[in-house]
C-alpha cells in the first residue's frame, strides 16, 4: 500500500466533494478545519490490495476518496461471503468498533484511495465537538440500517427481486454522488454479486440475461444500461416517486 501525506494535497476535508457523505456534514467550518488535522494521510490501494484484514486490531477508520471496495466475511470452510460494497464518501472498519478487532476484509476492486481516520484521536475529537459525534452515530445507523435492509431482502426476495433491487441501489447511491443515475460500470465481478446476493454465479448470469430479453437492461463487459427503470422498480417492489406501475415484468422464478 502507498501511504500519502495529505499536506501534500490541495483537497482536504474542508473543501472535498465528498464531505456531504463524509464526517464533515452539518459542522461548523472551524470544526471541519479540525477534521483537516485530524486525516494527516491516505493509502492508496491497487486493485485486489486489502485495507485491512479479519482479525487485526482497530487502529483506523477509513474514508473512501475514490474507488471501489468489497467487505468479505471469512467463513470456517474457508469461503469468502461478500457482505458489502463501498463507494467514494463511505466510511470503512465501523464493524471494529465493538471488541476492537476488525470483522472482515476489505478489498479494492480497482484503484482506489482512502482517508485514514486515526480512531484514538477521532474520540478525542468527538468529545470536543458533539455534532461530530452526532455525524458519526448517523453514519452508524445509516450502515445499520442497510444491513438490515439486505439481510430481508435475502429473505423475503425472489432472484429477479434481488438482482434488480441491487442494480436500483447501486445506481441511487451514485447518482447522489453526481454519476449517471441509468449507466455505470460493476466493478464487482458477478461471482461476487451472487455472494453478495446469496446467489449461484450461474444464476446471476441467468437473471441478467432475461433482464436483457426483457428490455430492462444492456450489458457490454461490466458496462450496465438501465433501459427500463420504471419496470426495474416494480420488479424489485420499490416504490416510485415519479410514477406508479403495477404490471409485471416477467413471470417469477425461483433462486
């Protein structure tokens, strides 16, 4: 991993694009100036490079620049369950906090660069400023609360459901990010979808394909263009601000 000083940089907390996802949001701007003294470095990570591994101790939390990353969970059998995937403005090793030791890997998935958060020193913070503190207990409900949301969705949804639950999120989140809301490129290869969806490879491959008979989709490589969002909502039973459609898309399949 290559370690960066961020003095050396012209993009600290205090004027990052990213700080409306980041701890920055709701502080003061004398505040956010402390989170610059705060974040001294960055690694930067080639893909397939880990940030950290299951098992070490926590010294850090981590704030994706930019990038992609995966969180794995190491299973007895020696498997690797993938429990997430992380874009710029995320933040990383939150699953430490409880016995300070980390509870997964993760990953880069591509060139990606993170924020260290030395995590004695951002207490120390904390305690100084209470909105900080604030920020962060948000983040940490926010990645609860999406925990919870897929742990249903593994339980409650068909594989069509999934897939299109999936291809919906990941466009919402970065579309925030100022991303075309209909076309991105996966990072994660569709082994790592399946796993992350508790689906075989081969039945991942199987949904794309019939989500690109069904006009809902166009794929080149890992290139993804969503045609039909409309229909994707309905398929995957989320609620559409813009417009209301019942009809089904394709007949349901069993994972």
């Amino acid at each position: 991993m290559n370690y960066k000083p961020t003095d050396t940089h012209n993009n600290k907390c205090s004027i990052c694009v990213l700080g409306q996802f980041c701890l920055p949001v709701g502080l003061k701007s004398a505040d956010v100036s402390k989170i610059d003294e705060l974040i001294k470095e960055r690694v930067h990570l080639k893909k397939g490079e880990s940030l950290y591994r299951h098992g070490e101790a926590l010294n850090s939390l981590y704030s994706i620049r930019f990038g992609t990353l995966k969180t794995e969970h190491c299973l007895q059998d020696g498997r690797q369950q993938v429990i997430g995937f992380h874009l710029p403005g995320e933040i990383m090793g939150l699953d430490g906090i409880g016995n300070g030791y980390y509870q997964s890997n993760a990953i880069a998935l591509e060139e990606s660069e993170v924020c260290i958060i030395r995590y004695e020193a951002f207490e120390d913070l904390a305690h100084e400023i209470p909105d900080l503190q604030n920020q962060f207990h948000r983040i940490m409900s926010r990645e609860l609360t999406q925990d919870q949301r897929h742990m249903l969705s593994l339980g409650t949804m068909r594989a069509e459901e999934r897939l299109a639950t999936f291809l919906l999120n990941f466009s919402h989140r970065l579309t925030v990010r100022g991303y075309l809301n209909n076309e991105f490129d996966l990072r994660m290869s569709r082994e790592e979808i399946g796993s992350y969806l508790g689906m075989k490879i081969e039945t991942v491959s199987r949904m794309l394909s019939r989500f690109v008979e069904a006009g809902l989709i166009q794929i080149k490589q890992r290139h993804i263009k969503l045609i039909d969002m409309d229909a994707l909502y309905v398929l995957a039973a989320i609620e559409n601000s813009d417009r209301n459609y019942c009809k089904p898309v394709f007949s349901p399949t069993q994972n």
